[in-house]
C-alpha cells in the first residue's frame, strides 16, 4: 500500500471519503507512523516502528483490508493475503477444500494408460489443502497468535478442517491406483532421482494410510485418524487459551529480584503479584524463589488435577485411537508405526539408543543428584527450614542455579544485564547472514498487515545473486491467548509460480517495560538461536515441495540443525558479540564469559536423564499397552520418573497436562531430541571447530548439504556428505564429558 501525501490534512480528505473510516485508535496509529515524511518510517531514519497497529475492536478498515491483501500481488511483502473476519476464514477455508477435492478428482478420472508425472504425482506434492498454498496459513495460522478471540476459534476450526481433509485425501484409493501404475511406467523410471523421491514417498503415503484394507477398515481407519486429530486439537487448544493466575506476595517472591516483582506488584489485586503459567513468570520462579511452597504452588498449577483442563483425559484418549490405528495398519504399536518412517528406522533401534545412554550416564547423575542434595541440606540448616531428605521436582531448578552461583559464579540474573533482546535479536540475525550467505532486509511497519503491533516482518535473499528466498515474522512476547511456548511455524513453503518460503517465529520472551528494557537470560539467547535456526531450515530448503508432507525431515533429525547451532553461544567470540550491558554497552566481562563456558555441563547428566524419561515416556504409552486412563497415565509417571531421573513424581503431577509434543506430530518421536543431539554434536565438532565457527565455506556447505535437500533422500547421506564419513556418537560423548577427551 503506497501514498503519496504531502500533509495530514490530505490524509484526513482521503480517510472521509472511505466507505468504512478508521476510528480514532487506528487512525492515531496509521497517521504517526505509515504517513509520517509521507513514507512509513523505519529504523535507520529514526522512525518510531514500535507502535503501529489497528485496535483490532472495529469492523476493518479499507486501509487494513488493502494491507492483508497487499501479498496477493506485491513481491516485497509475504505472498499471503490475510482473513480479516471469521466469515472470510471460513469461505476461504471452504474454498480450499474443494479446490482440493477437484484436485483428487481430476487425478483419479485419468485413464490408467495416461498418466504422466506431471498429471499425478505433481499435483500431489503442492495440493490445495497444505502450506504450499499461502491461503492455507491466512485460514488457520491465527489461532495460535490473533487477539481476536473469534479469529482464534475461527482459524482453531480452519485447522481441524484441514486436517480431516488430508487424512480423506490418503483415503483415495482411486488416486493411489493412479499413482501406483504411473510407477510402472518407463517415464516413472527415467525420473531424475529427485523427482523419483516423491513417486516413492507418495505410494508409501497411501499404503501407510491403509489403502490396502478392506473398505470397512478403511472406513474405520478413516474415522479413527479424524477422532485423533480432533482430540489433539482439543488439547492444544486448552493449552493456548489457558489464563490461571496466582497470587503471591513480595514475600512469598524472596529471591525473584525487585524488578520482577514490581512488574507483577498490584496487575490485579493489591499488595500481591499475579503469576501466570506463562515462561517468564514460571522460569525465574524455578530458578530464583527462595520460598519452596511457592515453587511447589507454581508446580502444582502446571501439573496438577486442575491443570489445563480434561488434557490427561485427552491423552488417554488419543494413546488409545492411535494404538487402534497402528494396529489396523498392521504395526504391533503406534511406536512402530512412527520410527519405521524417522531416521532410526525401528523402536529396536531406539530403545537401544536409550539404554545405552541412560547406562553410560546413570553413574554421572546419582554424582549431580548427591551435590545438589548436599546443597540443599546446607540451604536449609542456614535458613532454618526442615530437611526432607530429598529432591523434589521444585527443587532441582533451584538448587542447580544456587550451584551455578556458588560453586562457579555463574549469576543468570546479573548476566542478564548483558542481553538486551534488541541486541540479541539484531546480532543473532547478523550472524546467520554472515554464516549461511543469506541478506536479511526488515519491512518498515505499515507496508505489511500483522496481528500485532510488535511484530516484525523480514526479507530474506541469497547474497550472492540477491534472488529473494523467502520471509520471516517475529512474534516475540506473551500475552493473552497466544501460543505460550516457543516455536517455528512453517506458514508457506516453496511453491508453484514463484511462491516464496514464510516462516514465523512465536515465543514468549520478556519485554521491556518504561523501567527497564527486556534482558534475556542466556538459556533465553539459546532458544532464541535455537529456534531461528529452525527458520533458515524453512526458508533455505530447495526445489518445490522439499518441504511438503511427502519430504519432511524426519523427527528424530529435524532438531539436529538447531541443535548443532546451540554451540555458537558457547563460543567466546559469538559471546562478545552477543553481549552488550544494557547500560554501559560492555561485552561480557571474561571473568563472567570464563565461569558459563565452566559451568556449561554442570548437572548435565541429571538434565540429561530428564530427557532420557520424557522419551521413555512418550514410547510407554505409546507402546503395546497403553494406558486406558488417567489412573494408568498416573501410575506410569509416577513409575518412570523416579525410576530414571531419581526425583519423585509429585502426588497427583502429572506432567502429560502440559507435555503438547506428544499430542501432535512428536508423537513416539520425543527420543528425537537426544537422537539429534548426537548428529548436532558431530555435525558442530567435525566440521565447524576444525575449521571455524563463522567460516564462511564451511557455512555454504551446511545450507546446501544439510539444509537445502529438506526431506528428499536418506538424511544420513547428507550427513555423510558434509562430514566426509558416516555420524557416530563419539562427539556427543566427550561434549558431555561422558568420555575423556
């Protein structure tokens, strides 16, 4: 959307001549920031980018509506047009869905002696219904970000309809036949082996979907993958819409920090702190509060009987539909079914992996449990509260943080001081440019539509021949009704005509206030390095539909790009970049840099064995007896983590409320995090601290080795690629001190 105006006052003509005005909110908004020097300002001119966005309260404006629509036809801003209303959701959502029937249909009337590549199979890797069609993402993308409760529902709505849709689609057995006697033909030989990929991944697609049942269990098939995704849907949403609160007083926050109290000081009721369930209130909690019943409270509010709703009931119901799914299709347990596909290729091969690690680090952990035991006794012998003998799972939070300050003077809350998120965020960007050979370009605020005023829009092009790959949004801090953990939301991939790559960045990071700006903890700078990392994954993948369903990454690699990145903060030289006191503009001192590299693997083997349980876990139920109901998911937990982590499970916790990975496409695939954990660490030693962490060369091999062939192919043939061998665990041994180097 483009003016040129040389006053306010022509402005103010224009707007009275709109059919629908802006109100007063939005028009304030869109006159002091987008008209403003008749352009809208940005960062480099001093131009306030903070504040610009509609009240969201009113009917839209045309100004609005010509902002989401602006991507239909101006390659400068995301190729997606955005639904203002619920109506135009669910019109447009409706509208994909035929267009995606029409699709199937034309496939399925071809003649069997007639089909070619390009009249099957290629209409199955960009389909109507998935993300290579930036329609879909107006339609559902919102729910988990809108202010507009109504849009939320809407997109929530949009979302499930797509989803019973694909799971139709794999029901067509008139496509499949299709497809599979385009396989036999000479032409479907002669395919370049790219191609060749997504004529395999698209039979096994069918077949894994039951295709070769009989009509009643098809039928049946069908039914059960719609109930679970229903299910699952319902989970998330109790998640994403939750808004407990607690009250503490000061008193009850010993430990927190003054600034984090008169934050939260009299937000709703005088003389106490509300405490959401939300990460910056619940982590520094963890981490810092002094008084154990308030951290017991907090706990208890994540994983207690009252917590998010009938979500243990959900569980158990969507462990069931899956075991039946599984069953149907042939597999012994959904666990099978899911690692037949992932890079381990059997549950064999990770309940192995498992063991092996659980046995190699159990000895390293009783020594982490025993130290910070020994901590906590002397914690309580000086401030005079009961010993119980113990580690509760309140405790080991707080007491790995008191070690860190004790033994390695490591103090989270003074380091914060040396990273602000604008800093952060701006460095971070600078160096994945530098890295991945990539130019990063921000929108100025009003020449692109949001759903909220602090999110930002980037341009994202290759350096070297400037072509623009994609975009990327960043949503960066909590509130009401938004996604409440942090995540990488692929809106657009690669498509037809040009279509560009979108992704998105939601998470819940502080944000400043007048007082005080936002200073990040540095577990805060990991995530956030971790999860952009996700994003040049997205945006860097190749070749139309590298990314679609038919050539995801697998799930127990798809983290290991992420991870391998986590090692940039660890460097001392990414750290002084990093790092800049919010007041004095100072890198980390090296002092501060020495005590963090130090202290890095401190409590590493208990942390680890915490991953080992939430992966058994996972696998537990869903295995060959999964547990019927909330009693049996309760004795579960209560079993396993004692078991492997050596912390009890608190009467009546149950952490499947909250654990969203297992109720959506991480399902059996959590054991994903240390699988990757593994080939990042390898990836990382082999190739980037022999020859640099910012080496240029060594960057453009791992954008186009690793990152570039998305899911086509055998992942542990890239990887043998950029490492010039096959992977091996022995890096991940020594980084974790579990081998002497």
């Amino acid at each position: 959307l483009h003016f040129s105006l040389n006053s306010n006052q022509t402005f103010i003509h224009r707007i009275i001549a709109m059919s629908k005005p802006l109100c007063p909110c939005c028009f304030q908004a869109y006159a002091s920031t987008v008209l403003a020097d008749s352009q809208p300002p940005t960062a480099a001119t001093g131009g306030d980018m903070s504040n610009f966005g509609f009240c969201g309260t009113c009917a839209p404006s045309d100004i609005e509506k010509a902002l989401a629509g602006k991507g239909e036809k101006d390659p400068s801003v995301p190729p997606i047009v955005w639904l203002l209303t619920a109506e135009e959701i669910e019109k447009q959502s409706d509208k994909i869905l035929e267009e995606t029937k029409a699709n199937l249909d034309a496939i399925a009337a071809l003649p069997l002696d007639q089909v070619t590549f390009e009249n099957t199979v290629a209409n199955l890797m960009t389909p109507p219904n998935y993300k290579t069609n930036p329609a879909v993402a107006a339609c559902k993308f919102l729910q988990h970000c809108s202010t507009d409760p109504i849009i939320r529902e809407a997109a929530s709505k949009a979302g499930k309809k797509f989803s019973a849709s694909r799971v139709q689609g794999r029901m067509r057995k008139d496509v499949y036949l299709r497809v599979k006697a385009f396989s036999e033909t000479e032409e479907s030989k002669n395919l370049s082996d790219y191609h060749k990929h997504f004529v395999k991944a698209s039979l096994e697609d069918f077949e894994r979907a039951g295709l070769a049942l009989s009509e009643e269990d098809g039928a049946k098939l069908q039914s059960l993958l719609e109930e679970d995704a229903g299910v699952c849907s319902e989970y998330g949403k109790n998640l994403g819409s939750d808004n407990t609160k607690l009250f503490f007083t000061p008193e009850e926050l010993k430990g927190c920090g003054e600034e984090f109290i008169k934050e939260r000081l009299g937000k709703d009721e005088p003389s106490t702190c509300t405490i959401t369930l939300k990460y910056p209130d619940i982590i520094p909690i963890g981490s810092n509060c002094q008084v154990a019943e308030t951290r017991r409270l907090v706990t208890q509010a994540r994983e207690g009987s009252s917590a998010y709703k009938n979500n243990l009931d959900l569980v158990a119901k969507g462990i069931q539909l899956r075991k039946q799914i599984a069953n149907l299709l042939g597999y012994a347990t959904w666990a099978e079914y899911i690692t037949t596909k992932r890079m381990s290729g059997s549950y064999d091969a990770v309940d192995q992996f498992l063991t092996l690690l659980e046995s190699q680090l159990k000895d390293s952990g009783k020594e982490d449990y025993q130290t910070l035991l020994a901590l906590k006794k002397a914690h309580c012998e000086e401030t005079g509260e009961e010993f119980d003998g113990k580690l509760n799972a309140w405790d080991t939070g707080f007491y790995k943080n008191m070690l860190l300050k004790t033994k390695y003077g490591v103090d989270a809350e003074k380091i914060r001081e040396y990273f602000p998120l604008g800093h952060v965020v701006e460095t971070t960007l600078l160096i994945y440019q530098e890295l991945l050979g990539l130019t990063f370009e921000e929108l100025p605020k009003g020449s692109y539509w949001s759903w909220h005023p602090e999110v930002r829009c980037f341009s994202v092009r290759d350096t070297a021949s400037s072509e623009r790959i994609g975009f990327f949004y960043l949503d960066l801090h909590p509130r009401e009704g938004k996604y409440g953990h942090a995540a990488i939301f692929h809106l657009v991939k690669h498509g037809l005509n040009g279509v560009k790559a979108v992704d998105c960045m939601l998470c819940n990071l502080p944000a400043s206030t007048k007082e005080a700006p936002s200073l990040l903890r540095h577990s805060n700078v990991v995530t956030f390095f971790h999860e952009f990392g996700h994003i040049m994954h997205g945006l860097c993948s190749e070749g139309i539909g590298n990314s679609t369903r038919l050539a995801k990454c697998p799930r127990d690699f798809v983290e290991a790009p992420s991870q391998m990145l986590e090692n940039w903060v660890w460097q001392k030289e990414i750290l002084e970049r990093l790092s800049k006191h919010h007041n004095t503009g100072e890198s980390l001192p090296i002092e501060m840099l020495e005590s963090m590299l130090q202290a890095k693997h401190v409590n590493v083997a208990m942390d680890s064995l915490r991953q080992i349980y939430l992966s058994r876990l996972d696998l537990s139920i869903h295995g060959q007896d999964p547990p019927a109901d909330e009693a049996g998911l309760q004795a579960l937990v209560d079993k396993l983590r004692p078991q492997i982590t050596m912390v009890e499970n608190p009467e009546g916790n149950n952490m499947l409320r909250t654990f969203g990975h297992l109720m959506n496409q991480y399902s059996a695939s959590y054991y994903g995090y240390m699988w990757a954990e593994v080939l990042s660490a390898d990836m990382f030693a082999t190739r980037f601290e022999k020859e640099g962490v910012m080496n240029p060369k060594v960057g453009m091999d791992y954008r186009k080795l690793v990152l570039a062939p998305g899911g086509t192919h055998n992942i542990s043939d890239h990887l043998t690629k950029f490492l010039g061998r096959p992977p091996n665990n022995e890096s991940f041994l020594k980084s974790r001190g579990i081998v002497k180097q």
